[in-house]
C-alpha cells in the first residue's frame, strides 16, 4: 500500500494545500474535517487528480468521544500513518485580556492545544509499532512571540511549541519524528475567522504587503517530510519577505 498521510483541518488553507501536494507525491489520504460538503468535494477531487485513495472522517477534535469513535472506525489497514499533519487550528477575536470572549478563549484551547492533543495520542499509538512515522505540528509566529490583544491564541501556539518539542523526547525512543512549522502572516481563511466573517476586516490584515500562500506552507511540509531517515527537521520558522515579526511589517508594497 501506498504511504499514508493524516490531515486535520483539511478542507480548507493550509490542509487543503497539504492534501494536493501529498497526493500529488502518491500519498492515500486520511483527510479530517468538520464540514461534511466539503469534506466529500475535496476527497472525490483530489481522487480523480490524482488517481489516489482517501477516507473521509467527519470529525470535530475538540469532541474527544466522537473523535474516538470515528477514529475507531477507520480501516485497520489505513491505520498504518506515516505523517501525521496537526493543522487543524484557529483564532478568535483579537481583544484585551479584560475585554476578551471566555467562549473565543475555550474554542482556541479546546481546538489548538486539547484537540491536537487528542489525536495526537491516536495517531502516535498506531505509529510506534512501525517504529516509524513523522508528525508535523503547525504553529505559528504567535508561538514565538506575544503581541498585544493576541493573549490566548499567542499562549495556545506556545503550548505546540512546547507540545512538540516534548513529543520529539516522549517519542524518541519509537523513532518518530517531530516537526514543528510556524509561519508568520499567511492569506488563507484564518483572519476571516478571528473576525467572525468580517471579510474586509479580514482583507486589511495583508493589505499593502505580499504575504505568504497555504501552497509555501505545505511545500515546507513536503521539504521537512520528505527528507532522508536519518535527518529530523525540528522546527521552521516561515515569514513573508515583507514581515520581520510579527508585529512589525512592510507595507510599503
């Protein structure tokens, strides 16, 4: 059988373009995602571009029951992942400590540290039989540096920092790699969810400057994953030409 790759998130962005760029490489799919619609779309396009095979799992992981049970239910023999690709993740609103949403703060929590924990443990427990596999955690700039009313999201992408420097020890042992990628200002769907929407809002975030695509991102994910056995890529710090961090930008465009 082919090699495997497991996406989260992988209906839009940066999954999206994760899924093209595997598949393209022969990769089957395990594509993860909460729209159904969507889901279905994506996996009958990139099966007929491609001439690969994919399971579709409609799945929330921020719900770890459900998100059990749909994991369950995948084929024993689709179960033998190679890369596993933590993407799924979001941020929402951008507020003041004191004026922030509890429920913004528990949808970042639950979805960008609990829910990658969740299939984490999964995933990783297929791979250490193998004594192979590669899991590729997307953080970001935010998980390097703080910025102001970026609080929770900023603390969220922390913990995958810390998470995949402390998978890389935990699953040493089982020879699995680990990867963090952290891109800084990425046009994809992200600003259009922090602002619930507010698609012009959305738009201003990159206006006067170039920033970087989903494909760059998935191309450093296909770099770091398709490097010899021997060699561990451990983490990837990705920025546009036009931003230094990530608060500090050139406009100038």
């Amino acid at each position: 059988m082919s090699k495997i790759a497991l996406i989260t998130g992988a209906t839009s962005g940066i999954g999206e373009a994760c899924a093209h760029i595997f598949a393209q490489n022969g990769y089957n799919l395990i594509l993860v995602a909460r729209r159904a619609d969507r889901l279905a779309k994506i996996a009958h396009h990139l099966e007929a571009k491609y001439a690969i095979t994919t399971q579709q799992v409609l799945a929330d992981i921020r719900e770890k029951e459900n998100l059990n049970k749909a994991f369950e239910a995948i084929p024993a023999e689709w179960k033998k992942v190679d890369v596993l690709i933590n993407n799924a993740g979001l941020s929402q609103g951008l507020d003041p400590i004191d004026k922030g949403n509890t429920d913004d703060w528990d949808t970042m929590i639950d979805t960008n540290v609990k829910g990658l924990l969740y299939v984490t443990k999964i995933v990783s427990n297929w791979m250490i039989p193998n004594k192979s596999g590669h899991i590729v955690n997307i953080g970001s700039i935010a998980g390097q540096e703080v910025y102001p009313n970026g609080n929770v999201y900023c603390a969220t992408k922390h913990a995958v920092d810390a998470l995949s420097k402390a998978m890389r020890i935990d699953l040493l042992q089982h020879d699995i790699k680990v990867t963090a990628i952290n891109p800084g200002m990425v046009e994809t769907e992200f600003s259009v969810v922090r602002f619930k929407g507010d698609a012009e809002r959305a738009k201003n975030v990159y206006a006067g400057l170039e920033p970087l695509i989903a494909d760059d991102i998935a191309d450093a994910i296909w770099y770091v994953v398709s490097r010899p056995k021997h060699v561990n890529i451990n983490d990837m710090l990705i920025m546009p030409t036009a931003q230094a961090t990530a608060t500090l930008v050139n406009r100038a465009g």
